[in-house]
C-alpha cells in the first residue's frame, strides 16, 4: 500500500468548488474550500504496477502543486478534458523522484525528473504521426494503448502520480538529474520545459516586442526562456506583487506593470490609441508584437487580446478557463498559439534544435533566481494547509509550492 492523494469522482463535490470559486471566494477560504469541497482525498491505494517492457516505479521526492491542480480543485478545469483523464486519480505532474529499481540506462537509486506526457512510448501503441515527428505531446492515442485513458502522469488511473509515495513511469519519460541539481530546483524542470516549448512555438522575430500576462511560476519561467531562447527586444511583464516584479526582472524583463496601469503604459512605450468600449476593458489599436497568457484565466488571455498589434500573436500557454471575446482575433487578425506541455524530441520543423526537457535541465542548473522558487514544502498529511498556500501563493509572497511525500 502507498499513501496518496486521491482525486475521485464526485459530481457534487466538484460542482460544489464550481459554485464557491464564482462566487469569488479566495485567500485563505478558497483554501478552506478546497480541502473541505473538492473531490480530493488521503488515502492508502495500492501501488501501481505495470508489467511491460521499459516501465519503472520511482518514489517522489518532490512534486510541485500546479495551476492546472489548482484549476482542477476549484472547478475551473474544461469539460473538455474529462475524456482524457480516468478516475480515481492522483494528482501531480511535476516530479523529481528516485528509482526504486534499475532500468535501461538508469541504475537503482537515480534521480530523474518526469516528462508526463503520456504518448505512443508509453502506451506500446504504434508511433503516430506526431509522436513520430517529435510532438510527444500532441499524441492522438492518449485514451487508447495499454493504459486507460490519461493526457498525463498525474491524471492517469493506472500510473499514479507525484502527490504520492509511488508512482510508475515509462523509461522514455524519464530524464536524468544532475547530481550537482538540487531537488527544489530540479522540481521546476517540467514547467521550465513548457516555457521553453511555449516560447519556441512562438517564433519570435529578432527586436519584437513582448508581453508576458502573469507572473507566477509559468509566467516568470516565459520571461527567463524569451531571454535565453529568442532574440526579442522589450519583455514587459504583468505581475500582481512586488516579489513577482523583482523576480521578473532579475529573470529578464524589461519593465513590469499592473493590470490597471498596463494599457496606458503601452500606448506610451510602442504607439496607437487607446479605445474605451462601452463594456469591458480598454484595448490599443497598437500594442506588442507578441503576448503570453501565463494565467489560465479568462481575465489574462483577454488582455493579451486587447494588448497586441495588428497581425500579432498570442500565445496560450495557461490551460484555458472562462469565456471570452474573441473580437480581437478577427478584427486584428491575430494569430492564436495554442502551447500545451513540452515536445519530447527535435521536431521535424528543426531536427538540429535540443528537446525541450533537455534545455530546460541544462538551464535549471545555471540560473541562480531559481534556487528561492521553492519556498514552501508541505507533507501529505497538511495537503489542505499546502493547498491554501498554493491558491495565494502571490499574495503570501511565495512563486511554487510543492509536496514532500516522504515527509511526516
């Protein structure tokens, strides 16, 4: 048996956190609400196992809380994920963790990271075009293949997932952790992978302007990849808090602004008017090449929307929640970047370009802002108390909070 934390079926407890979050709870009551509505439990289970060729059960050492977690606690996450993930489940994507037995390449005892997109390798389906092409990510057989449906590690029923003391994983999403990486750093090397990936699909012309909306761990880890990867001028980046504005700068960031000021301050730094609707907010004829919506949130990719040039391009690098009004799309003619996870080889597009988890271990080693990410470590047992700190993260000044399942 293995202590775990449980995400299980239960409509009325998700529908109930639904309800809360609208009604606007936040702070230390949206963490109360989450330990106490959401469909999430402690629980002894059984500890995953998988008998083909290539998989290996790992003990986490670290697994961060997400804002995709988060999203899926409150109610916030689309329906249209629910065909892609089989319950019960347990949560946690971004792992460091230790081998509990050798595998190919891999001796007892090594630390690696996880990749936990779950394709074709994974499944011991035949390749499809995209996971042949390197776009692991894009995988078409994810409800199919020898494990129930699952988009990832973390919202599969047979692979468990890093909120837990056991987790099985294939050798193909593994990848090695220097010795010299501490396990709090190396914790951000899968959301650090997603920046690099959402940054390279962006293609950034060389000068661009650049906006990042958000600065929490997505956001910040965007300003640090525009900065290593791209050759983009100006990055100007939204953050709430004045932890995230240092942190931002520190990373790469030109300048960092709040929402409210955010508009006005554009229309000064790269032209254009500034135009009042008569319902919701303002928007530039004018603006930056390029915007990032690093939240998630209705709010964030609506200005990134109202914020970028004629012909610019947004990317979504937040899993998407909340209507909004695509107006700007087809009066600009923007382009709208969908980014999810991180490729898991060269593509095709550029076979001489490193994969993303690759970079993102190489530079996780080397950046020294990224050692204070994680601030907060929490064991199983206080996952309510870990929770609320997640969901006001910003306002308590902390950038990632993460779970230690070893520790009592």
């Amino acid at each position: 048996m293995s202590q775990a934390l449980e995400f299980y079926r239960s409509p009325a407890r998700y529908l109930a956190a639904r309800g809360i979050a609208a009604a606007g709870a936040g702070g230390r009551l949206a963490g109360a609400v989450a330990g106490s509505v959401s469909p999430l439990r402690l629980v002894d289970r059984p500890a995953e196992r998988r008998d083909e060729p290539g998989w290996v059960r790992l003990r986490p050492l670290l697994s961060g809380i997400c804002g995709s977690d988060l999203a899926l606690l409150g109610g916030h996450s689309s329906p249209y994920l629910t065909a892609l993930a089989s319950l019960p489940f347990v949560p946690g994507h971004e792992i460091v963790a230790e081998t509990v037995a050798a595998a190919p390449g891999l001796p007892a005892g090594s630390r690696v990271v996880v990749d936990p997109v779950l394709s074709c390798a994974a499944r011991g389906t035949r390749p499809c075009p995209e996971c042949r092409a390197g776009r692991r990510n894009r995988c078409g057989h994810i409800t199919t293949g020898s494990l129930r449906a699952g988009l990832q590690t973390g919202f599969c029923a047979d692979t468990g997932g890093g909120w837990s003391r056991s987790v099985v994983a294939h050798v193909s999403q593994l990848h090695r952790v220097p010795d010299e990486l501490a396990d709090r750093t190396a914790v951000l090397v899968e959301p650090l992978a997603c920046a690099v990936h959402s940054v390279r699909r962006a293609a950034i012309a060389p000068g661009a302007s650049v906006l990042v909306v958000g600065a929490g761990t997505v956001g910040l880890l965007t300003v640090l990849a525009l900065r290593e990867f791209t050759a983009a001028g100006p990055i100007y980046a939204v953050a709430k808090h004045p932890h995230q504005r240092a942190l931002a700068e520190a990373l790469g960031a030109t300048e960092t602004f709040g929402v409210r000021r955010l508009a006005r301050a554009l229309r000064m730094l790269t032209g254009g008017t500034l135009e009042h609707p008569d319902l919701g907010a303002d928007f530039l004829l004018g603006g930056v090449d390029v915007a990032f919506d690093c939240t998630g949130g209705a709010g964030g990719l609506d200005t990134a929307l109202r914020t970028v040039r004629a012909g610019g391009t947004v990317v979504m690098s937040g899993m998407p929640s909340g209507a909004v009004d695509l107006a700007p799309v087809w009066f600009r003619e923007l382009h709208l970047i969908g980014s999810y996870a991180s490729a898991g080889g060269p593509e095709a597009e550029a076979p001489a370009q490193a994969p993303d988890f690759a970079e993102a271990v190489r530079l996780a080693g080397r950046v020294a802002p990224l050692a204070g990410f994680v601030d907060a470590v929490y064991p199983l047992s206080r996952w309510r108390e870990a929770i609320g700190h997640a969901l006001s993260a910003g306002r308590l000044g902390s950038v990632k909070v993460a779970f230690d399942p070893n520790r009592s």
